[in-house]
C-alpha cells in the first residue's frame, strides 16, 4: 500500500458487508496478504492480471483523447462520396428509431487529402494530423449500442450499458489493477471537463480509483495549497510538530491499519503540494515544444496546455490519463446537430495541438511505450434533420490509436456506402477497450471483480484485442 | 436532454422492452455462465437449513462471566471467556463521552456538557448523559442520515419524477425516529402509508371502526416513490425498486436475483420474485400539491397573468418573421414524400390517427429554430427579433406550487394479473408463469382481506417473520460499533456468513419484539453497557494474547476505532466555529465554507446521481458518502490523500481554525494552559496531557506558531477524525 493514494480501514470491518465497495474484502486472502506478492507492480489489486509478467508492457501509460458530443466521422477520417447527398434514405432501425422514417443525407463539404508514406485521408479540418498519419491506426469501424449522449458516454467509459450497479471507468479499471507507478501523483488523472461524471468514476471499485480531476493553472487539485501566507517553513514546522503531537494517540492505536494509512496519506499530500505543481509549471518547457502544441496561439492554447500537461504526466508515470475535449456538462461540443461547420472551430483546437503531441511524443522516444488514443461516444449519421447537421450515430464511427505497439499508417474496417453502419471488420467499444488494456500488459479477460458473488467484468465474454491494428 | 434527439418511438411496448433488454441483459449473461459452477459448487439451501429462517430462539443470558447486569455484556464476556480473551478496561469517561455523543448525535461534547458530565458523580451519571442525547432532536438527524442510506435517499436520481418534495420523506423519517416510532410501525408506514397495526376495532359495544392514515404517514411513501428514476416506466420501476429495496433493507436478503432466475445461493424461485413484485404491481405514482387554498387562488391568477405576457410578445414575433417562417416551412414540407405532405396539410382535427402519425413523425424536420429564420432575414431586421427572443426569455414563470409525490393502487392496474417476467422486461411475460401476490420462505400464502401492501407489512413484521427482527437489532448494532453481529447487514443468505454472536443477536431480536420494537430502547441497551464504554487503545505486546486470538476484534475485547463520517466531520468542524446551525427539516441544501454565518448539518445536503453533472459535491465523495442508487449497510472508510488535503488546507478548515483561535482571545485570558485547555476539550473532548502543553508551548514559541496554527494543529491530529 505504501505507494498508494489509498489506505483503507481494517478496523471499519470493512471485511465483511455487501455494499458495492467492500465486496472487495471479501476475498479470502485479500489483497493485503498473499495476492500482493505476485504482481509486477506494487500495488496492482488483480493477481495473474499481465499477460506475459516477464515481459514488460508495451504501453506504460496511456493518453485518452475523448472529444465529448460525437465527432462525425464522415467529415474527418472516413471519406464518402456525396452520391447520396439530397436524396432521403430510410432511417429505420436507427437506434430506438421503429417508425417509418426518411432522413435526407447531407453533402460533405469537405475536401480529403492522402498523406505519408501510408496515403491515408485525413480532411482538411485536420491538416497537421494529416502530418501524423503514418503514426496512426485508423479505425473506421467502431460501433456501440447507445443513440443518445449520457448512456453512449457511459458504454464508452465503463464498457457497460446497465445502471443496476454502478461501472467503473477503463481508467479506474487501470488504476486498480496496475496501481501507480508514481509515488507523489495519482494514477489517473482527467484534464478537461467530461460529458460526464461517469467518465471519472470508480464505481463498485471505489473512489479511491477514481479519476483526481487536474484542474487548470497552478494549483491543479483542489485543497492542495495552503492558505495564501503560509511560508514552507511554517508548514514544515507545523507537520513536524503535527507528528509529535500525534505521536502518542499513534502509539496507542498502532494496530489499527487507518492510522497508519493516514501517516501515508499526509505524506502523499505532503508530497503532492510539491509535486503537482512541478508537473503543472510549464517554466522549464522551450518555447518551441510550446509552439509545438500551439500554446499561445488563441484557438489552441487550451488544448495544447492539457496535452503538454499530459505529455508531462506520462513522464512522471501517471498510467491513465483522460482528457476531455469540448464537455460542456451538457451534451458536449461536437454535437453538431444544426451545422456541420460547429465542427470547424473545435478541429481548429484539436488538430495542431494533438499532432503536436504525437511528434513531441516521438521524438522524445515516449511513443514507443506511450498509447494515445483518439475517440468520441459515437459518430455521426449521413444524414440530418432537414438541417445542414448531422445526427447521433452510434451504429459506425472512426477513433484512433497511435504509440505502443500500434501499427500506424493502417485503416481497419469500413462503413457502408452512405457511412452509416459499419460492414467491414466491425469494432465494439468493448474491443477497443480489450486493446488499450492489452498494451498496457493486462489480460482484458482477468479484469473482474466479485459483487455478492457474481462476477463483474470491464469487458464481456466474446470482445478481444483487435489484433490487426497490433506488431 | 438533447432537444434533438432521434424521435422516440411510439409503440411504448416496444420501447420498454428495449430499455429493459439493456438492463437486465448483461446480469443475464453472465449470470447464466455462472450457473454451471454455482451448481456444481454448492448445494442451495432449503429454508430448513439456512439459520436466518430458523425460529429466533431466545436463550437465558448466560451468568457467572461478568458483574454487569447488562444483557449485552453477559453474552459478549462469555464468548470472550470462551476464546481466552480478556477483555480492555473502560475507557476514561470523557473518552466515552465523545464516543456516544458523536454516535448518538452526530456532534461532538461541548464544554459545557463535559463538565456537567463530570460534576455528575451519581451511579446514574451515564444513563442521563444517554437519556438527554436520545431527547435530543439531532439524534434523529444522525439515526436518520443511517436509514436513508439503506433506504437509498436520493435529491436527485436521473429523471426521478419524485424529486421535489422528496425531503419530506427524509424528514418524516427523523421525525419517526425522534418519536421512538416502533419499527414495525415505521416499516408498515412506509410500504403502506399506514402505520396501524390494527387497522379495524370492534368496541365492546360491538361498533365496529377502521383506522386510517395519519396524515404524515402521506410522507413515509416517498420510499417507495423515489423507486421510479424516469417517467417512462415508472409503475415497473416502482415495483422493481420496491421488492429489492425492502427484501435488502428489511429482510436483508439479495431477493435482486431472482429476477432473472432462481436464486443460486439461497432458497429463493424467480417466481417467489414476482409474487412479490405482484404486491406492488397496482401502484402507480401521483403528485399530492400541498399548497394552501390561497396559494392556489394566487398561482392561477400568476399563471393566467404570465400566459398573457408571453402570448402578447409570441404572436408580434410570429407576426414579424411569419414570411421568412412560411417560406421555410413550405420547403421543408414540399421536400417530403406526396402521402407526408397530404396528411399534414389538413388541419389537427380532421387528421385520421395514421395521418396524425406522420405527422408526428415529421414534426422535428418541420420544426424550424431561430438561426435559420435568421439566415434567410434581411440582416437589419435581425436585431429586433433577437429582441422578442430576449424578452420572451426574460418572461419567467412563476415556480411550481409545492408537492409530494406519493404512490397509489390504480384498480386498473389491480385488476390485471402478474406473470414472471422473462429477464426482467415487463413487455416479455411468461403467460405460462402468472403469479399471485405472496411472500418468499413460507408454504401457505395469506388472504389479502385488507390490501396487497398491508398485508404484505404484517407477514413482514410479524414476529415469526425470523428475519425482520435480527436483521434490524443486527443494523442498529453496527451503527453502533462498526461491525454488526452478523457480519452482512444487507445479506443473511447463504453467502452472507454465520453470526460472530448468534445467541446474542437472537436474544436482542427477541427482546426488541417484547420491547414492542423501540428502537431507543435498543440503543439504550447497548450504548450503556460495559461493551460500548471499553477503550479501544491497545498495545500489541500488552495485549499480545488478544491480538493473536482475534486481531480482527471480532469479539470485541476492545471498542473499535470509527472514523468520523462525512456528516460528522463537517458538523463537528461547524460546532467548533460556533457556526452550527442546528434547523431540523426543509429542502436539502448545497454545502458552504462559509463558517461566517450559520450552516445547517450536513444530512441536509443534497445527494443523489445525474449522469449530466455532478449532484454531490467533491467533499461528500471525498468522505465516502453514496449517492443513494444502491442499498448501502455500511459507508466505506477509505483513508485518501485528498482527504489529508481538505484538513489540511481546505477553506473550511482554515475558517473554523481561525475562529477557534478567535474564541481563545476571547476567553480574556492569557494564561496559555487554560486556553489551550478550552481548544483540547472543544476539539477532541477532552484537556491536553502535559507533554501536548509542552510541545504546544514550545510550538507557540517561535514566530510562526500563531494561535490560529496551533487551532489547526488541533483539527489535523488522528484523534479528531479517528474517534477512540
């Protein structure tokens, strides 16, 4: 426990009961005792988890690009010709849609350039990842169930589309079975606010595993600066007498595990005042690896802090780190119901700013062991409602993966003429979920944990790795 | 939601099974996967063999283990005795002052009741102590913050229709307790709105009389009206919710199971699930408006008048931009196929239902916003339409008048039969499979003279029901050390464990029966017994038999060490500023650092889930507390770094030092003993020792040592958060 951000009570008789946390200790050894021994990171809580534990993973961290709203897929990275444009096509079938339904499809205005070595296209609302694209694999066949923001958010995020329980996040998931990897930070952090509170969620694992929301400026976490007027000295002082005057009250409960817990804890947060900060200062960062990332420049300023924030958490060893594009709390940005051109202004704050941290990422040989991940809760239709926008479509959508392992310059799958289902090699979420976790040396089929005995997994039976994208 | 949405579907059969297929479909699966193994594994009990259903045997309280009269005390020296533990001396008495205050009420001593405690030398020192806490109308608030919780409270739960007035249920609760409402009387209220037991009287003058509601009990069927989490199917969610609430908080049994299949584990048929659901499956939810005679005359007056002011400024808009409208409308319709276009030209009325139908389908690409009015409009012209839509939001209405949602048997739905639900999805009945309203565990079924739900809370509460007793003296046990007898609040199945004490919890079931259910009575028991005023320090040497017997203390040879929940924490935190505003009852509120003005406890601040935004705040999840979607027996403690940050550096906690350090100068005096004395004691509950004078003395010493520093020092110490 002594590199975590979590202790928990014994003394609680947190051992027994069946709220959704504690079924936790309820396996026999419990992951104080025997369990921990075996696992290649110290605090890991799912034994037998690495797929290969001689063998180091290929992914150390992972970088998870969520544009929150619904990116369409048909204007950036899965080009379709307009024939259909103007004419109405039957929208039966589409998501809870039973009623006899014409939609007409909309023309896509945007124009596609081949780049790289690969060729692939990429639309002129991204021109710099253009540049990338030999990095890239392109996945243009990613489905899941769910039609409407919230529950797609949630399949994406937990892998699961019921609320009988609640679902832990894939970073929390990381977080638990890996462990952190850094002493003074947590092991998943957010940047960028979500579509949802889900996204952070530990759900039954905790919130111990949850995501610590990094916010922006100098103080990240709240609470974790003192009071203005409080010099280092007087802090120091006063934890060094904080523990003398504990010293006594620590003696006579040195059997309760809280207690010593909680000496870790203040020395985590003692840490952590120093440490995030650290990580969040730019001051050290060239200005040329800023203007990389387009810090400074109006449009991209904001996302490009977050990624080179993130680029700096990989190095520190943070393992998952989520960040969040266009979550307004509500439906999120890209949810361009009314004009496709509402997706212009967010490309032009993505697009430099994530190339630029695909190349920073390379030529600092990070990409090698560091998985970036590309996606949104679901894509969107061919067509509009009569407006110049496009609808939510969950039945086929693009994301991507770069770094780790993953073959770049690759397209896998294809949706259907109009780009609405995909046909080709489709890809559950669950699937892309079972290849993050394989880069990070995880069996996806060892992630599960106990509920009143039943089982509960991140990814069902019958999702895998997709190999095809993978050396 | 999304005002764009793909249209839903009409058919709300079809709609239904589809939400219900997601739900239900992944348990399922791997449910089924289970079923082999589980098989293979163990056998399933009979309700013979599974010690929670077996008749509650109250056996003599063992004598010759201890000099205490107290029952509890009897039972727990005798399994210590028989395990060679011995158990710790009691506790310094201002030790287990704060220890009961905090678990009676929530807040910590004040000053003023530790001394009155300590002047009090008289053999009945305690059980005033005990007596005025009970009294107390904060100890509802503490006892009632730990029901809700099980019965899963919730402000906010998605689209949860009962929302508003949703605290009147919460309160009604801590009123109940405050009352010493008996259980059995606080169970029936909440399943029926009735809290009777007898419900018909015959006087000896052979009148015969019913006894109906009391009106506040209208109140205690929030429980079952916070099941519903949308509109849409809310009549299913009720009963749903209803049968795995009540089977978890009152029976303590995961009766959940067995709506997909059998139980694996415990002697539970899916069809006992259903019978059980089918008590439930008249109910529907309704709204009560609780607003007075005048408040209605006055809310239709403001009603009519805002509708006017509105209707005023809609049709000069309407007026201005009807050519831009018109023009895009006929495009719009014309791009549609012959049939679309025919039906929705007619007017509404003379449309035939299929036309109507089309209608509705097209509406949303006929329904025309704004920006493309203002697309096609002379751009001069614009500014004064933006103004009509500026004005028309500024035209607020006037809010709600207020209510409860409550729920009601619909004799419609009564009338219908009930049938096993193929994986739980009410479009998907087994008509081979109907099902009578009925209990699980018991061979002959009742008549249900007198309504499905009354008759459902006698068999519940009745004293041969062996589970209800056990699983509530078992809940208020834990409440009280942490731990309950039996080890699964929430589950006395076969997966659930054995009793550490099976006698004694047997004999606090039976005696809470005889003590007709008095909830008071039972804390009483037990926060006055020698058990309960242990100490909890230990050295592992000095104890070094104790500790390799039962290092888990299951026995408890020593009082267990609790942390101070989220409530707790935050009002004992506001006691000590002195900003403690003690209100019972009203709307839940959003939690403030603001210590300069009075703040209201903590079990008054919203909670609850909504997959758009965050309901509660950062601090109750920093401090474990659950959003009320899930049973939960027990909050988890976690011990996490940026709980170490919220004492150490949180605005709260720098008010409350601050304050503190205010109210030392304010004693007048410069004797440092006596007001370091008043900080230990307002803080921890008790004086400092004479080496926490010294180091205090020698941290004050030097420059930064200010009084306010030393206040904090106080509130960061373990034994603040960590009560011995």
């Amino acid at each position: 426990m002594s590199h975590n951000l979590v202790g928990r009570s014994h003394d609680a008789g947190a051992f027994s009961g069946h709220s959704r946390r504690q079924f936790l200790f309820q396996t026999t050894a419990g992951f104080f005792g025997a369990a921990l021994g075996s696992l290649w990171a110290q605090d890991g809580r799912i034994a037998g988890a690495r797929i290969t534990p001689e063998l180091p993973p290929r992914a150390k961290s992972v970088i998870f690009l969520f544009m929150c709203g619904g990116v369409s897929h048909i204007d950036t990275f899965d080009p379709k010709d307009n024939k259909w444009a103007g004419k109405l096509i039957d929208a039966i079938g589409f998501g809870d849609n039973l009623a006899e339904m014409k939609r007409p499809v909309i023309p896509c205005r945007r124009t596609f350039t081949r780049y790289g070595e690969s060729g692939i296209p990429v639309s002129d609302w991204f021109p710099n990842l253009g540049g990338v694209v030999d990095e890239l694999a392109i996945v243009r066949s990613m489905w899941c169930h769910e039609t409407n923001h919230f529950p797609a958010v949630t399949e994406m995020a937990t892998g699961h589309r019921d609320r009988v329980v609640e679902h832990a996040s894939l970073g929390s998931w990381v977080n638990y079975a890996l462990g952190s990897e850094n002493q003074n930070l947590p092991a998943f952090v957010n940047l960028g606010r979500p579509s949802s509170p889900i996204q952070l969620s530990g759900g039954y694992l905790g919130a111990a595993f949850a995501a610590t929301p990094f916010q922006p400026g100098p103080v990240p976490i709240p609470d974790l600066q003192p009071p203005p007027g409080t010099s280092s000295v007087d802090r120091e002082r006063r934890l060094r007498t904080l523990a003398e005057l504990n010293r006594g009250f620590r003696e006579q409960h040195e059997i309760h595990s809280a207690i010593a817990a909680r000496t870790r804890a203040y020395e985590l947060a003692a840490r952590m005042q120093l440490s995030a900060p650290e990580a969040v200062d730019f001051g050290t960062e060239p200005e040329a690896v800023k203007r990389l990332y387009g810090i400074g420049a109006k449009e991209t300023d904001e996302f490009g802090k977050r990624l080179l924030l993130a680029r700096r958490l990989v190095e520190r060893g943070v393992r998952f780190i989520q960040v969040c594009h266009a979550g307004n709390g509500g439906n999120g940005g890209w949810d361009s119901h009314d004009d496709m051109e509402g997706h212009a202004p967010l490309c032009r704050q993505t697009d430099l700013p994530i190339a630029g941290l695909i190349r920073d990422l390379k030529q600092r040989g990070l990409l090698e062991d560091t998985l970036v991940v590309w996606t949104s809760e679901f894509g969107r239709t061919p067509w509009s409602q009569n407006t110049t926008g496009r609808d939510h479509n969950p039945k086929g959508f693009t994301s991507w993966l770069a770094g780790a392992g993953v073959r770049g310059g690759t397209i896998l799958g294809a949706t259907d003429d109009v780009g609405y289902r995909a046909v080709e090699s489709p890809v559950y979420i669950n699937d892309l979920q079972a290849t993050i976790v394989n880069r990070l040396g995880l069996d996806h089929r060892k992630l599960e944990v106990a509920i009143n005995g039943r089982p509960v997994r991140l990814i069902e039976e019958g999702s895998k790795p997709v190999q095809a994208i993978l050396d | 939601m999304d005002q764009r949405c793909p249209p839903r579907p009409h058919c709300s059969a079809r709609r239904s099974a589809i939400s219900w297929v997601r739900i239900v479909l992944p348990w399922l699966a791997f449910s089924l996967a289970l079923v082999e193994s589980a098989a293979a594994a163990r056998e399933i009990p009979r309700v013979a063999d599974l010690w929670s259903l077996q008749p509650v045997v109250r056996s003599p309280i063992p004598a010759g283990f201890t000099d205490s009269t107290n029952a509890v005390d009897a039972f727990i020296a005798e399994a210590c005795h028989k395990r060679g533990l011995s158990a710790l001396p009691a506790a310094d008495p201002l030790v287990w002052l704060r220890r009961v205050s905090l678990d009676l009420t929530g807040l910590p001593p004040t000053p003023a009741e530790q001394d009155q405690f300590l002047r009090d030398t008289s053999a009945t020192g305690r059980e005033q102590v005990v007596e005025r806490l009970l009294a107390s109308e904060q100890y509802g608030v503490r006892y009632g913050r730990h029901w809700l919780d099980v019965l899963r409270y919730a402000d906010v739960d998605n689209d949860m229709p009962a929302g508003p007035g949703i605290h009147l249920w919460r309160d009604w609760i801590i009123t109940a307790l405050n009352h010493d409402l008996p259980y059995d009387a606080f169970v029936r209220a909440q399943i029926s709105g009735n809290r009777a037991a007898r419900r018909r009287i015959i006087s000896p003058e052979g009148h015969l009389s019913t006894v109906g509601p009391r009106p506040e009990d209208l109140f205690a069927l929030g429980f079952l009206a916070r099941g519903a989490v949308s509109r849409e199917n809310a009549d299913h969610q009720l009963a749903f919710s209803a049968v795995e609430t009540l089977s978890t908080a009152f029976l303590g049994m995961t009766i959940g199971c067995a709506r997909c299949h059998d139980h694996f584990f415990d002697p539970l048929k899916q069809a006992d699930f259903y019978s059980l659901k089918a008590v439930f499956d008249p109910l529907v939810l309704r709204p009560v408006e609780l607003a007075t005679s005048a408040e209605r005359f006055a809310q239709g007056r403001a009603v009519e008048e805002h509708d006017a002011r509105v209707q005023e400024v809609v049709t000069a808009m309407r007026e201005y931009i009807a050519p831009y409208h018109t023009r895009l409308y006929e495009e719009r319709l014309s791009a549609l196929p012959a049939d679309a276009q025919a039906a929705i030209r007619k007017p509404a009325a003379q449309r035939t239902a299929a036309e109507q139908k089309v209608a509705d389908d097209y509406h949303p690409i006929l329904r025309i916003d704004p920006s493309k009015i203002k697309a096609v409009m002379p751009p001069e012209r614009i500014p004064r339409y933006d103004e009509f839509l500026k004005q028309i939001g500024a035209l607020k209405a006037p809010p709600p008048l207020p209510v409860f949602w409550t729920v009601a048997d619909d004799p419609k739905r009564a009338a219908e039969k009930s049938y096993v639900l193929t994986t739980g999805d009410p479009a998907r009945p087994k008509l081979s499979q109907e099902v009578t309203p009925g209990f699980p565990f018991i061979t002959s079924q009742p008549e249900f003279r007198d309504g499905r739900r009354e008759t459902l809370g006698d068999w519940l509460t009745s004293p041969t029901n062996s589970l209800f007793a056990r699983v509530v003296v078992n809940r208020i046990w834990q409440w009280h050390f942490g731990t309950g007898l039996h080890p699964s609040a929430n589950d006395f199945g076969a997966l659930g464990g054995k009793p550490s004490h099976p006698r004694l919890l047997d004999w606090l079931a039976a005696e809470f029966v005889a003590q007709k259910y008095s909830m008071k009575w039972l804390h009483r028991l037990i926060v006055t017994s020698e058990t309960y005023r242990r100490a909890s320090a230990s050295h592992r040497e000095q104890d070094a038999a104790n500790h390799r017997i039962d290092p888990d203390n299951t026995y408890l040879w020593r009082f267990p060490l609790n942390r101070l929940d989220a409530e707790s924490l935050r009002d004992s935190l506001l006691q000590i500023a002195g900003a403690l505003d003690l209100t019972a009852g009203g709307k839940s509120i959003e939690a403030s650092t603001n210590t300069l003005v009075p703040q209201r406890r903590t079990a008054y601040v919203r909670r609850g889930y909504q997959a758009s935004r965050e309901v509660m705040s950062p601090y109750l999840q920093t401090f474990d507390v659950e959003d009320g979607r899930t049973v939960c027996p027990r909050r988890t403690q976690t011990v996490t770094a940026p709980q170490a940050l919220f004492l150490m550096n949180s605005q709260l906690v720098d008010n409350v030092a601050g304050q503190l350090a205010e109210r030392w100068r304010q004693t007048g005096t410069n004797d440092l003993a006596a007001r370091m004395t008043l900080a230990f004691r307002t803080v921890l509950g008790r004086p400092p020792s004479e080496s926490e004078q010294a180091t205090a003395r020698a941290y004050l010493q030097d420059e930064t040592g200010t009084e306010k520093n030393l206040a904090w020092l106080i509130l960061n110490l373990d034994e603040f958060l960590y009560v011995p």
